[in-house]
C-alpha cells in the first residue's frame, strides 16, 4: 500500500512543529492532523519509541477509522544515561513547554564539559492501516550531535536551540527547515517508512 495510492491517511501527533515537518517532508500525500478529527490525545504508556508509536497510531486509527501515522520521537542525552528519551515532551513535567525543557536539560548538564555533551535524536515512524492491524509498517531515524551550554536560533522546535549539528557547524534551529528535514531523526524515518511502504506492496 503506498501512501499516494491511500484516500487520506490520519497523522497521529498533536505537536504542530512535528505536524509541519512531517507534512513538508510527504508533500502531496493525502496527510490530515487528527484534530482535524478531535481525536483526544492517547496516553503515552510505553517505555520505548516505538511502543508509544504504536499506541498513538492505534488510538489515531480507531477514533477516525482510517489508515494512521505516528511519531514517537525525543532526544537521548550519554550523560544522562539516556535521559530524557521517551519523556522528552515532558521532561520538565506535565504542561512543561519547549523553553521549560530545554532549561531543565541545560541544568541537568550543567558543569559537562564539551566532549561528553553527546546526544542524539531518535524518531520512530509507524504506519497502521488500521486499528487492529497486527503487522504495523516501522521506521526510525537516528541524528547525532551535542548539547549546546546555551540555545541559539528560532527555527525548528523543542530542543532544537540546543542541538549542535556537527555536519553544518550550528544549532539545529539555525538551520532551514529544508535542510533539517533532509538531515534529520524524522526525515531519515519518513523517508525509510515510504520505502518500506513500497517494498511491501510490490511483494504482494
Ligand atoms: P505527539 O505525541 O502529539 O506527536 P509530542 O511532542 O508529545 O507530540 P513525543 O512524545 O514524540 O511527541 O515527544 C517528542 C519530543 O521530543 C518533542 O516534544 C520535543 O521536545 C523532542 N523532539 C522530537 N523531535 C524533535 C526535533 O526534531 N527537534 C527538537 N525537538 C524534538
């Protein structure tokens, strides 16, 4: 089933800078944001990306009975063994926004020097052509870099003004949102979620 051969596929995501990424990096397909459709939100229980994905693809899928996308993404910091991983969205607690977050990672890593600010941002992309389907469609994406002491630049969202993207030699909200879409976590996912697509039905 390839994503344009679809009527309209429902996007599992609430976060609106994921939303316009996602919309810029599939354009042409048939995508719709579920609050289009009030989809509430599903509780994200899982302790993985990729159980979350799931669980947001599902709920997305049952309440529009439609074919689903969801993202589960966050940022992994060496550091902080991981920290905050799947809890990204809320790290600096429940109702916590992108300025909150970023303060509250900024202080976890206060006094770290350079060379062991590693981190990463991870995506897992998952496609439910509906809600009981038993064999979802997974792609993730994986983009290294480091933890700035300060953010810089006003694109992009979440801990973008402080991810050091090493190719470009900037923070991750200097950068176009072209060029973070062909570099980043999300696009690499996107991109491998409609090969995978693809692949599939062409083996049916
Ligand atoms: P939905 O579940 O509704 O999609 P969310 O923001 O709650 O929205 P996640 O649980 O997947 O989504 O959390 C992802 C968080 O990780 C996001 O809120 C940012 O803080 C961070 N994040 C993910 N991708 C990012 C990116 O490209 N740039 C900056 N921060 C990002």
């Amino acid at each position: 089933m390839t994503l344009s051969a679809l009527q309209q596929i429902v996007l599992a995501s609430g976060n609106p800078g994921k939303i316009k990424e996602i919309q810029a990096i599939l354009e042409g397909h048939p995508i719709v944001a579920q609050s289009t459709f009030n989809v509430a939100e599903a509780e994200e229980t899982g302790s993985t990306f990729v159980e979350n994905a799931i669980i947001k693809a599902r709920n997305a899928a049952l309440h529009c009975q439609l074919p689903a996308i969801a993202d589960d993404s966050g940022l992994v910091v060496d550091a902080l063994n991981g920290a905050p991983g799947v809890i990204s969205a809320r790290y600096a607690g429940i109702g916590a926004n992108d300025q909150d977050n970023v303060q509250k990672l900024l202080k976890e890593l206060e006094g770290v020097p350079d060379e062991l600010r590693s981190a990463r941002f991870i995506c897992v992309m998952v496609f439910m052509e509906h809600a009981d389907d038993p064999f979802p469609v997974i792609a993730q994406g994986v983009w290294e870099g480091k933890i700035l002491n300060h953010p810089v630049g006003d694109q992009g969202f979440g801990y973008d003004p402080v991810f050091w993207v090493p190719e470009y030699q900037c923070a991750s909200a200097e950068l176009p949102a072209s060029v973070k879409n062909a570099l980043s976590h999300r696009g690499q996912a996107l991109r491998s979620l409609t090969d995978l697509l693809k692949a599939r039905e062409s083996a049916t």
